[in-house]
C-alpha cells in the first residue's frame, strides 16, 4: 500500500512540474485511456516496462520465497 501510495505521490509531483521522464517510474500513466481509445493500441515501450516489472517481481518473489523455509509443526 506504501508503495502504491509513494508512486502516485511520484505521478503527481511529475504532474505538476510537467517532467515526463516521471512517467517511465510510475505505472499511472502506462495505459492511458485516451490514447487508447485514439489510436487503438497502447504505447509499447511503456507497457513493455510495466511487463518485464511484472515479471522480475514475479521472479523475485519466487526466489525470496524458496528462501524462506519456516518449519510448520
């Protein structure tokens, strides 16, 4: 919650100065819904960013968990 909460309040700082590189950090502005709906795709270096964060999360998380061997009783 922390983290969704820090990005939004990284989109809204970027927001206000007009800097666009901030949009490459937070995920609020990867799929934006008028450009969907103009151009009818997405923009692909932006969802290709949010793909592979998914998925080194995803691996991350896996290999964290391995880790982590708590005994049950």
């Amino acid at each position: 919650m922390g983290l969704v909460f820090g990005l939004y309040v990284i989109n809204a700082f970027g927001g206000m100065i007009g800097d666009d590189k901030l949009t490459y950090i937070t995920p609020f502005k990867h799929f934006e819904v008028n450009y969907i709906v103009t151009h009818a795709a997405i923009d692909l270096p932006l969802a290709l960013i949010s793909v592979w964060a998914i998925i080194i999360s995803v691996l991350g998380s896996y290999i964290l968990y391995t880790k982590r061997d708590i005994h049950s009783v």
